[in-house]
C-alpha cells in the first residue's frame, strides 16, 4: 500500500517536488532523504525538506482515510542530514475512519481562512493578514479579481519549521482542490534573494510564503 501510493506521488513531480528527494521501503517503514546533490545547498535543501513535508501531509491523510495505525518520525539536522523522516505502519486492526472538524469545515469556501489558521497554529505556525504595500519586494501577478493577502510565517527558521510548512502547504492545496477558489501562492521560488522580504507587521517573523484568497471566498468569515 506505502509502495503505490508513494508512486503515485512521484507522478505528481510540481506538487510534490520529487527532484529534490528519494524514498527507500522496507516493510511496513518507509524513509524519506533529500538528495545528496542538495544537501550542502541552503535553499536547495529548504526546499526538499518543504517538498517531504507535504509528502508526509499527503500519507498522513491517505492512511488515516483509511483507518491505519501509524507513526512519523521526522528527525532533520542529526547526523545524517539527508534523511528527514521516516513513516511506519503499524500490522494491527484498523481504526474507524475519522474526518476532522477543520477538515469538514475547510470542505466549505467560506471556512477556509479558519481552517488554514486552525491548521498554521497545530503547526506552530502564524498565518497573518497584511497590507499589499507591505510586500514591495514580492512579484505577484495581476489578478482579475480582489485578493486579500496573508503571510505564513515561524518564529524560527529550521528543518523542522520547514517540514510543518510542507504539511500546511499540502492541507491548503487540498483544500483548494475541493473550493476551486483560484488562490495565489507566491513561495522563494520567485523572489530574486531566494527569501521573502515584508515590511510592517510581520517584519520581526520567519516569512515562509505568501497566500493570495479572493475576497468573495472569506467575505463570510
């Protein structure tokens, strides 16, 4: 089951930033490494550890969809920095299936920012809304409809901040593939010195990317 669904998230090479990683299953466990060709590169290895995290959000939602015991365990920055986590099945009775309040609520677009909030602060992460002048550095495209902006941001900046990123970032994806609400998502990947800049409120946080949500999608919130 870990191996065909861990093969059908490579075939997704844009969502899940499978150049930056490899897996390796034996048994029930199922270990995730970043690449040695990115492991010396700062950005490089940011964005390995980002693509693992929404790996493991994506696991995490498959098996408890379907009721199975399992276990993470993410240990970044140890002796071996390339390996990130490691995923285990445990051979034991399936659990009854559970759907989560946010989960349920993030189902309804007008729920979504709770939901992304609810799920930034289980990740020990902050999601704030800020200013369009705020973000002088950041190139955002020219939607043809109002957006009102938020910042995902950390008190700290390591690989374990990084992998609660990926798990968030996953979580909103999912959640924008049920709502269609046509977010914009402005990540490193475009800015010039590979971190996002802001002035104003979040100047003194870890910014770690930045979320664009049309304004009829939370006007109810």
């Amino acid at each position: 089951m870990l191996k065909t669904w861990i093969e059908q998230i490579k075939n997704q090479p844009d969502r899940y930033g499978t150049v930056y990683w490899k897996y390796h299953l034996s048994s029930n466990i199922l270990e995730l490494s970043v690449k040695k060709e990115f492991v010396e590169q700062e950005s490089e290895y940011r964005n390995a550890v980002i693509s693992i995290g929404k790996v493991l959000q994506a696991l995490r939602q498959k098996l408890t969809g379907e009721g199975l015991q399992h276990h993470i365990q993410s240990f970044p920055n140890l002796d071996d920095s390339a390996l990130i986590a490691a995923i285990r099945i445990f051979n034991s009775a399936k659990s009854k299936p559970k759907k989560s309040v946010n989960t349920q609520k993030g189902d309804e677009p007008a729920f979504m920012l709770e939901a992304l909030e609810n799920c930034a602060a289980a990740n020990q992460l902050n999601l704030h809304h800020i200013h369009p002048t705020e973000l002088p550095d950041v190139v955002i495209p020219s939607p043809d409809k109002k957006f009102s902006w938020f910042a995902l941001c950390a008190d700290h900046d390591n690989p374990f901040t990084w992998l609660r990123v990926g798990y968030w970032k996953e979580y909103l994806q999912n959640l924008e593939d049920k709502n269609k609400t046509g977010l914009i998502i402005v990540s490193d990947s475009v800015i010039c010195n590979n971190r996002l800049i802001l002035n104003g409120s979040v100047n003194n946080k870890y910014v770690q990317l930045l979320i664009g949500i049309p304004e009829h999608s939370i006007a109810d919130n």
